[in-house]
C-alpha cells in the first residue's frame, strides 16, 4: 500500500472549518495547515501597479491557507478528493485554489498513517 501527501492549496478560506470536519468524518487523522500567499500577491507587494492589475484581472484573494495530510489508503485518497470537490465545486475555477497529489516514499516522526478503519 503506497501512501501520498494530499496538498489543498485554498483561497477561499470561509470553506476550511467545513474541509477540517469532512477530513475527521471520513477518517483523516491529521493535517498541516499553513498561511501561504501566491506569487502575484508577493510581486505585488513590490511593485504596486502590478498588484492592482492582478487584483482586477483575477480576482485573487491576497492571502490562502495550504492543507497537507499523509494518506496511506488509496480508497480514502480518492474519497476524500471526491469529497473536497463536492465543497468547493470548480476547483479549476479562478480564485477557488488547487489540488494535488504526491506520492510519499519514508516518513519520519509520525506514530501512525492516516488509514481508514485503522
């Protein structure tokens, strides 16, 4: 059974509380959660036009908050990816954040891997 680092990188942060609950009713044990900011509202810090435009052109909201959990059971990935879907909607939606996968290799300090049932 491999595992995977599932990353939820959320600009919409009013949805956070609901993804934290989904994450312990399906079985998730654990995540990381970090304040994080996009590149454009780094440059735009910078330089101020280049911040005004970006904010018109895309709407982006200035701050998001980065998810991460380790999670061994390939069934459970794919539930709870299904799951993040369902309450965020278009994820490929402007301004909604992105989602992904990583497949994990050694893991170091954790006493147990997130695995449904376990």
């Amino acid at each position: 059974m491999s595992s995977n680092v599932l990353f939820l990188v959320l600009n919409k942060e009013e949805y956070l509380e609901e993804i934290l609950d989904m994450f312990l009713e399906t079985g998730v044990k654990g995540a990381t959660i970090l304040d994080s900011q996009g590149m454009g509202r780094a440059i735009g810090e910078s330089d101020y036009l280049f911040g005004a435009i970006r904010k018109i052109i895309d709407g982006s909201r200035p701050y998001n908050k980065t998810i991460f959990t380790v999670i061994e059971d390939e069934n459970l990935l794919e539930e709870v990816i299904d799951r993040v879907q369902s309450i965020l909607g278009d994820i490929s939606e402007p301004g909604i954040g992105m989602m992904f996968t990583i497949p994990l290799g050694k893991v170091y300090g954790m006493a147990k891997i997130n695995s449904k049932g376990k």
